[in-house]
C-alpha cells in the first residue's frame, strides 16, 4: 500500500468523481483509476461502487476512508515536524484566535514576531471559544490566543499574558455618554446589544449584569464584533466589550465608558495540549509571547 494510493483515494472519495479529482491532482485519470484498482485488489475489497456518471463509496469503502484520512494526517504531521526540527526558522505555526483579539492584540504579536523570525510562515484560524479549545485538543491547530483563558480543561496547558477590563460601549446619543465611568446598575434599564447565548462574551456580559443585580434586556445579538459595534453605534442598545476590542478607537456614534462597580475583567493567555508537544516553530513563538508581554507588564 502506497502513500499516492491513499491520498488518490480519499481525493476521489471526497468528489464522487475520478475526472474532478484528476484535475485537481494534475494528474491522468486512468492513474488514478489504476491505482485505485491495485488498492482494492490489495485490500481484498470494493472500494467504489458506480452511480451514473459519479461513484460513490461502499460500506467498507466509507470506513476505510476515514481510517485513511486519520493515517495521512498523522504522516503530514510527522513530516511537518521533521522539517520544523531541520529549520525551526522557517516552519509554520498554526494559531487559533477568536473574534475579539483580531482587532489589536494578534497583529502586534504576529508583527513583533515577524521582526525576529522573518521567514516563519503562518495558519491563522479565527473561532468561537469552544472551537478553538476543541482544537487545540484534537490537533488541528498548535495553539491558540483566548480570553478569558480556561480554568477547567484538564487537557489543556494554560498560560495567562495579562488581564483587562471590559467597559460599556453606548450610543453618543446616550444620556450617560458624557460620563467617564458609571455603576453598571447605571445601564439597568437600557436595552442591550450581546453576542448570542453559548458565546463567553455573552456569558461575561450577562454574569456582570446579574452581579449589579439585574437581568439585561436583551433586544439585538451579533455573532462578531463589527456586528455588536455596529449596532451600538445605529443606537439599537448598549454592550459590554473587552477594552483591547476597543483600543486606541471607537466605533462612529459611540462611547467607551469605565465600569466602576461591578469592575468587570477577563483574562487573556495562551493555550496548548497538555498531551501533545509544540513543534520547534510553535515552541519558539510560544516563549516569544509570554516574554513580549512579561516586557509589557514591566512598563506599564
């Protein structure tokens, strides 16, 4: 059994069609045809069975499929590893990030590092908590940059960069906006503009509310960022946001305000698999971050 067999097999297996996968490999369909008969005829076993002009999988044919996807994944990344080991100047590094640390903290980071480490290439995957938590587990990332960091994942090695405060962003319009701070009580009878249930901005935002001793009235949701800041600024509510969301600029027809009671924070860090090791690459990166903002903290 061949490495070329396997991933003709799964190319085909995922377009249902030897042509479309023939061209996306850039190479003849009848090798591919052949191959793919040597695989079954090793195998003892039919793979492929015709449906009209496409072809679709057996039983034995879906299994073996995902058994061969898991075989070349766990071979591209021990190639991958081995070539990062070679030239850790020049391996890539995959990193997870949500919607909330796009706007500042991730281009200061990659830009800082891109300074020192000019020829690492860089996969970049943006998420919701839950995903990129799930994969760094599962290995589809290396790390990831969250907020607030974990406290209850046993699979996941946490490390905290800093903390910082959430504040309220409101409408110019609002009767509050000439404030420099408030009590969030302040905002008990205002509507609110939230990321939906089950996202951990909303989460923190709604667990504020209850702590100043009330429930927000909940009338518009957003899924990332622009779409809450956009909203506050049309004057459809108020929300709570992350102060490095709103870094040296607020949106057009808003105003950031310090929440004073209760002081409302979240952390932010960085996390890896407790059981898996960072390639040369990624360990470089990772000591690089927590080094760049320890030199923060000391000027600060």
């Amino acid at each position: 059994m061949e490495l070329r067999q396997l991933r003709y097999f799964i190319e085909v297996a995922e377009r249902e069609h030897v042509t479309s996968a023939a061209e996306h490999l850039h190479v003849a369909q009848s090798a591919i045809s052949l191959q793919i008969t040597k695989l079954e005829a090793e195998l003892g076993v039919t793979l492929f069975e015709r449906v009209g002009r496409n072809i679709k999988l057996t039983e034995i044919g879906k299994i073996f499929l995902t058994h061969a996807k898991s075989a070349i994944k766990a071979i591209d990344y021990a190639k991958e590893k081995i070539d990062e080991y070679l030239s850790p100047e020049s391996g890539t590094i995959k990193i997870g990030y949500p919607t909330s640390l796009a706007n500042h903290l991730l281009p200061t980071v990659i830009s800082a590092f891109k300074a020192k480490q000019p020829n690492v290439s860089y996969h970049l995957r943006q998420g919701s908590y839950a995903f990129l938590i799930e994969a760094v587990k599962n290995g589809d990332i290396g790390l990831a940059l969250l907020g607030p960091v974990p406290t209850n994942e046993l699979d996941l090695d946490t490390h905290i960069l800093f903390s910082e405060g959430i504040s309220a962003l409101v409408p110019s319009s609002h009767p509050l906006a000439e404030r420099e701070s408030l009590a969030l009580s302040d905002l008990r009878n205002d509507d609110f503009v939230l990321f939906p249930k089950g996202y951990v901005l909303h989460q923190i935002a709604f667990n504020a509310c209850e702590q100043a001793g009330f429930i927000p009235h909940i009338t518009a949701e957003g899924e990332d960022m622009d779409a809450i800041k956009g909203l506050v600024s049309a004057g459809i509510g108020v929300s709570l946001l992350p102060d490095g969301t709103l870094y040296n600029t607020t949106p057009p027809s808003t105003v950031k305000i310090k929440i004073d009671a209760p002081r409302v924070k979240r952390t932010v860090g960085i996390i890896t698999s407790k059981h898996r090791e960072l390639a040369p690459t990624e360990k470089v990166f990772y000591e690089f971050v927590k080094k760049f903002f320890s030199m923060l903290e000391q000027y600060q």
